[in-house]
C-alpha cells in the first residue's frame, strides 16, 4: 500500500503529479469497507496541505465481487466530483490508482461536526440561535441546490442524491460556513454507472426519508427531507424518529396490516445489515409521524421557524418544499427577518457557546473539532465564499 523512504521517514502512500502524499494515521473503515487516512501533501522538501485518504486494496488475480463494487462506488464518487463546485461541499481532488490498490483524496476541513454541535448545545443546555440554524440551512439548501441541478457535458440532467446527509456529514467551518461532505451513498444518471440489487436502508436510517426506507425511492426532495430532520435536531436536540413517549408496539398498533408488513421488511433488512436495536426502532417511528409529532418535536422554536420545519418534514413528498432553490429563498426570508447575520456572526456565536460549556468539553471529552484552530490553519482551509 505504502512505501517508506530510507530510515525511519515517511510513509508515503503514492506520487501524484510530483506530489506525494504521506500517511499520518487512520480513520477506520469507510461506508463501504474501503480503509480511510488521514495525509499530508509533501513536495520534495516542504509540508503542504492535510487531506483525507480512502484507500482499495487491490490484490493481483479476479478481484471479488465486493471489491468490484466498492471500486465501481469510488470511481463514481470521484467522476461525480468533477461536475460539484460550491463553497459548502467538501471537494474530492483527486483519484490514483497503483498497481496494488486504488486511492481517492478529499480536501480536509477543520470544524466540528453538526453531530458535536448537538452535544456542545446539549452539554450547555442552550440551543443554538434561530438565526444560526437558518444560516446553515440556507448554505445547505443552496449545495443541495447546486448538486440536485447539475447537468453533464451533454445537457443531460445527472439526477444526483446525496443520501447520506446527517448530523456526521456537514462539518461548520471556522469561516464561518458549512461544509457537506461524502458522496459516497449517492444516486445519479451516470452513464456506466453500477446498480446494486443488494437489499439494505439506503443511508444512516436516523436520516433517512420515508420513502427511500420502505420503498427504495430516493429524490431531491428526499435530501430536502433529510435536511429537515438535521436541523430540527441542531435546534431542538430532538428526533423526530425517537420521540420518547412511544415504543414500537404502540407504533405498530396504529399501522394497517399492509403498512406493519412494510415496516417489518425494513427492520430485516436493518437487521441483516448489521443495524443495531435503536436504529431498528427508528423505522417504527418513521413509520407513524404525525404532523403533530413535528410540531411537538418543533416546539420552543419560533412560529416561522416551526413552519418551515413542518413543510420539511411533510410525510408526502409532493407536500415538501419542491426544489432546493425554493427552500434556500424561505430561510433566507426568514433569515433577513431575525437578522443581520452572517458568518462572522455564526463564528462568534459558537466561540460564545463553547467558552460557555468550559468544563463540560473537558469533562466529557468532546472533541477537537470544536477547538478553535491556530491562524495557519484558518489560513490553509477552503474558503466556503
């Protein structure tokens, strides 16, 4: 996989271009078993760029079928990226391949998680601002905008999806933007692409639209749904599949006998593909939202803010926001009402919130991202304007 210059020096991983590109540690296992890296670009005699590495080891011979798909989904991931230029994605720059092994490389970028914003919000028992919340949903609205839109050199619309946009997914950056990374799950019309007939939940099932769950559909308006069960969790801390006064027997007593079949092939499918019990349970409650469910998940929120959720959240697609671009223009209405605010602003209020928590972070150990990085780091990340 590496090779290790003379002594105890680098490890580097491959060339490209007359840039090497040296392990520094691992990042576990990818969504589809390819191995990730952390690496830092390196020229003959100066340190670059930190990126991300995933890596498919190849071996001589027939490869499995498994191997073959997992390279087929690296392959598109890095094909799709060639057509995605926006400030709030996180860029694939490049793919490589040896003869033992086949490597892309993403950009990067340092900020915490949405996932770490939650708990930093829950830890210090504060949410965070209206105004902060519509500020990422609009820098998302306007990525997913751009991906859902995009076209090939022939005009011929690509159809993309992410599929897997969750708290994990989107990292807020210290410029006070945000950033949705991984296309590893997504859907297109490329030509050559390969279709699976593998039968599993499609994306993190906690973020995950109805209809992609128990039927295998998955649209735009499918990640515009995804989008909303992420920001109602960064306002609130809630869920909307884990409402805590249902358990799943409840749950399957409201459904026909039609629907409980449904659901039930969902759960063995989950459960098949490794699912643990708590995501298993979150199919029962995708199951059986109500709109009232979202408005008690929503509540505490502003009325304008606790609309655009409920439109989000709509059961049926045909009841949600239609396009991307038609939801960018509502939270940033809405944005223009509670404002001024931009990322300066957003930056400032999460210094506030993570000066607030103090001992919590030490404490609980949350992690790094959400320390603020020195100015040479801030000056190497991708602007997100």
């Amino acid at each position: 996989m590496a090779t290790t210059d003379k002594g105890s020096g680098p490890v580097i991983l491959f060339t490209h271009e007359g840039i090497a590109y040296e392990y520094l540690d691992s990042l576990g296992v990818g969504p589809h078993g390819e191995a990730l890296m952390r690496a830092r670009q390196r020229t003959h005699d100066s340190a670059l760029e930190e990126v991300i590495v995933k890596h498919l080891a190849l071996p001589p011979g027939k490869l499995p079928a498994q191997t073959l798909r997992i390279r087929a989904r690296l392959e598109e991931e890095a094909q799709l990226a060639g057509y995605l230029r926006h400030r709030a994605l996180v860029r694939v720059l490049l793919k490589h391949e040896t003869a033992d092994g086949l490597y892309t490389v993403r950009e990067l970028v340092r900020g915490p998680t949405l996932d770490e914003l939650v708990t930093l919000a829950l830890e210090r028992e504060e949410n965070f601002s209206e105004a902060f919340i519509l500020h990422v949903g609009a820098e998302l609205a306007s990525a997913l905008a751009h991906v859902h839109t995009r076209e090939d050199e022939h005009g011929k619309p690509l159809g993309i999806v992410h599929r897997n946009i969750t708290l994990s997914s989107i990292v807020f950056t210290w410029r006070g933007g945000v950033k949705l990374a991984d296309f590893s799950l997504a859907y297109s019309n490329l030509s050559g692409r390969r279709t699976s007939t593998k039968r599993e939940p499609r994306g993190p099932l906690f973020f995950t639209a109805p209809e992609t769950l128990f039927d295998g559909e998955a649209e735009a308006r499918s990640d515009l749904f995804a989008l909303g069960l992420v920001l109602l969790e960064l306002a609130t801390g809630r869920h909307l599949y884990d409402p805590p006064h249902k358990n799943p027997r409840d749950v399957e007593e409201t459904l026909s006998a039609r629907e409980r079949r449904r659901v039930q092939g969902a759960v063995q499918a989950a459960t098949e593909a490794g699912y643990d019990a708590s995501t298993r349970q979150a199919l029962w409650g995708a199951a059986a939202f109500t709109r009232e469910e979202v408005a008690r998940a929503a509540d505490g929120l502003s009325a304008p803010l606790k609309a655009l959720l409920d439109r989000l959240l709509r059961r049926a697609p045909e009841e949600r926001f239609q396009t991307a671009a038609e939801l960018e223009e509502a939270l940033r209405a809405r944005l223009a009402v509670v404002g001024p605010y931009d990322g300066a602003a957003a930056i400032a209020e999460l210094r506030k919130a993570v000066a607030d928590a103090g001992e919590a972070l030490v404490a609980y150990e949350v992690t790094p991202g959400l320390l603020s990085p020195t100015p040479e780091h801030v000056s190497r990340d991708a602007s997100t304007r």
